[in-house]
C-alpha cells in the first residue's frame, strides 16, 4: 500500500538519505512536502523527481528563484516560516523532521498536532522544547519514532523488554575526530568536520567533534526514555559499531550493531514496525576485529557535564544551553571564536542566572531561544 511522507530538512545530509531509500522503493511511497532553507536548485530537483505536492523554502528571499525552477510542475512553492508550518501540517503517515537547530521546532510541533508518526532527526528540537514537545505528543496522539542512530538503537533494544525492568541505557559516542587531539585550541573547522565514521551535516560534525552532539542526546534520551537521567550513561566507542545498549534489571543487556550509515535508522523508521531492505553490507566483525570502550573525558571535553547539569535544572536551561551551542557553532563556523571557546561560550551564557522561566508552550520556548541567541551572540562581542 502506497504510504504518504513530507521530509522537513529535504536537502541535508539526512533528508537526502531518506530520499535515497524513498527512490530505491518508489512504489511504496507518495511525496507530499519537501522542505529546505536556501538550496532552491537541489530542492526543486528532488520536488520533480518524486512528484511533490509542495515544496518550501525557509529564507522568503529565495521564492522567486523556487517558482522559476518549478514553473511547468504543477507543483506549490511557498516561502518562510508559517509556510513550512502549514506544509508540516498537511496530513500525512510520516513526518521525517531533519532540519538541523531549533529553526525545525515550528515545523516538527505542526507535525506533531495533527497527531501523526513523526520520524525525528531534529534533536536540537526535542532537547529545547523537552516536555512541551512530549506533552504534544500526548495530547495529540502522535507517534514520535527517534531517527538519531542511538536512540533508535535504544528504541530497538526496548522490544525486547518491559520498560519498567530497564536498569539503565548505555549511550555510545565516537568520540568525535578530536579525541586523540592534544591541542584543541587551534583546531580548524575543516578538522572538526572531518568525522572519522560518520557523513554528516556540517553542525552535527562540530557538535560530533566537541561531545556536544552526546550531550544534546544524553537529554534527548532522558525525554524519550525516561528512566531517570541517572541511569543514561555514556560510553565513548571509537568504532561506532554498537549504536547504544539498554541494560535490564536481571543483568541481561541488549544492544543494537550496524554499518555506521544513517539509511540503517532512518530504514528502521520508514518501515516500522515493520523492516525493509537497504543497500548496507552485512555487518562483518570479523574484519572490524575490536569493539574498544573508554569513559569520556569530560575535562577536555565539558560538553557531557554541561547538557547533564542543563538536564538536571530543567525549566528553560536545556534551551539555553542549545541555543548558546548554536551560535557557538555557527560563530566556530564561521573563524569568529576557538573551536576551545564554544563550550567556554556555552557553560557562561548557562551561568548567566537571567535565564526566563521553564516553557510552557511553543512560544515560551521560542522567546527561550531567542533571549538566548542575543545573550549568546552579546557576550561573543563582549569577548
Ligand atoms: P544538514 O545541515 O545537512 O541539513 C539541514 C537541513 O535543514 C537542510 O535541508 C537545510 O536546508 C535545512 N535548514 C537549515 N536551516 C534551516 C532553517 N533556518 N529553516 C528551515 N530549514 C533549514 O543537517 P543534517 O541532515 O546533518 O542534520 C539534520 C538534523 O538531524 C540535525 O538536527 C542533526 O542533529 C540530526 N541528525 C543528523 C545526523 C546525520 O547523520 N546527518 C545523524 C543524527 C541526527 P538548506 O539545504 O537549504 O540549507
């Protein structure tokens, strides 16, 4: 049976791997939306292929350049923020929702109130909106189904138990491409980016490089599977082969392995609950040889300790704490600061104390993240 699908964040690094899997099994599938910021050539091409209903663009200035390439399609083009939402907004059966920041909590909440199955990439989202987002899904009945590698490994391991005899959940970390880096004050984005197992956009491979990635997931995880942020650990596993564990209260531990490639959880999600065939070749551990394991080093890298504190105050401080990442980032980005003065960035925009209230809705959040930016971008110039 033919299945609809939108994907929010149609031209990233995700977005064109679950594209990829949409055109190996056409059959299966009928494109309704397709989303990007700019990249109007790459998302007008993708609208054609799969015969989109819609196809929009964040940044309002590229709708013109949007018509034009899709003048002759049949297909709607539309431009800015409250276009995206309605187009998130359109039924569907599934929601892939991989646009990277906070900029994909609007999207991924209208998704989320029309009570579908939503196929999440976007963490910066669930980690800034935390029980707002969960409580939407509640109240609208909607599915959320986690597209990040180790929480969809952590969802597959909690078939096979009850989740009240979870013991603990055992994240695993690359340890990005500086682990072994002694000086990491003069580290270049070109150096952060390059991810020794992992393709990926260029805001994850920072976030990889400075275990911000990690702490962002530690507090995804703490809202998807909520054991108590006590019992979600962290293990650095340089080979990325076992995705993450969960531990059961009769000492039995189930963990999920594969190919380091996103089609793998992004399949898992297209199919569930059902599974399908992907391109992967079968994982072969012979030729791997050795899975290593090591406690991370939260002194170089304070990224882990910074998002569990977040985590552990709660209210507005996981919003912050991901708002002042992302303009880290884009300033690291950029050559405006030392890779060494995000998490510096970071951990004094969280000590700032002026932070506002906890959210209570979408917009509580969004002001959240705004005073955040400006606070984060302020002490920037200040330095
Ligand atoms: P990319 O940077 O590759 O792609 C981001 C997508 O979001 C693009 O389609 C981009 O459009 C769009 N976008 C960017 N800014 C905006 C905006 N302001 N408004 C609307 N759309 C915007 O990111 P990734 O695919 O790497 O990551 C996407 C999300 O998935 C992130 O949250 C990331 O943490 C998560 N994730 C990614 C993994 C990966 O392997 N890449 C693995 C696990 C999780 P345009 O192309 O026009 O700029």
């Amino acid at each position: 049976m033919t299945r609809t699908i939108s994907i929010l964040g149609a031209t990233g690094s995700v977005g064109e791997q679950t594209l990829d899997l949409v055109r190996r099994n056409r059959d299966d599938w009928r494109v309704v939306a397709l989303t990007a910021n700019c990249q109007v050539a790459t998302l007008a091409a993708a609208a054609r292929e799969f015969g989109a209903e819609i196809a929009v663009v964040a940044d309002e200035s590229c709708l013109a350049d949007l018509r034009e390439a899709l003048a002759g399609s049949g297909i709607e083009a539309a431009a800015g923020r409250t276009a995206l939402c309605e187009a998130a907004a359109r039924p569907v059966d599934l929601t892939v929702a991989a646009i990277v920041g906070c900029a994909g909590l609007g999207p991924t909440m209208a998704a989320i109130e029309q009570g579908g199955t939503i196929a999440l990439a976007n963490k910066e989202a669930l980690v800034s909106a935390g029980e707002v987002m969960t409580a939407a899904v509640s109240r609208h009945g909607a599915t959320l189904l986690p597209v990040d590698s180790e929480h969809n490994a952590i969802f597959q391991c909690l078939q096979g138990g009850r989740f009240e005899d979870v013991r603990s959940i055992t994240l695993t970390a690359s340890g990005g491409p500086l682990r072994l880096v002694e000086d990491l004050s003069e580290v270049t984005p070109e150096q952060a980016i390059a991810h020794p197992n992992w393709d990926m956009g260029a805001k994850i491979s920072v976030d990889s490089a400075t275990m911000f990635n990690k702490g962002l997931e530690l507090i995804e995880a703490h809202h998807l599977f909520p054991v108590g942020l006590e019992r979600i650990r962290i293990v650095v596993h340089p080979q990325s082969v076992i995705h993450s564990m969960v531990e059961y209260r009769d000492g039995s531990t189930l963990a999920q392995l594969g190919p380091s490639d996103m089609r793998v959880p992004i399949a898992s999600c297209l199919a569930w609950p059902a599974r399908m065939d992907t391109p992967m070749a079968p994982l072969d551990l012979a030729a791997i040889g050795e899975l290593s394991f090591f406690a991370p080093d939260e002194k170089r890298f304070p990224a882990t300790r910074l998002a569990r504190e977040a985590a552990e105050a709660g209210g507005a401080a996981p919003a912050v704490l991901n708002a002042a990442n992302e303009i880290a980032v884009e300033a690291f980005l950029k050559r405006k600061i030392a890779f060494s003065r995000i998490a510096v960035l970071v951990e004094r925009v969280l000590a700032d104390g002026n932070h506002p209230d906890a959210p209570r809705s979408l917009s509580d959040v969004l002001m959240v993240d705004e005073a955040s930016r400006r606070r984060a971008t302020e002490m920037l110039e200040l330095a």
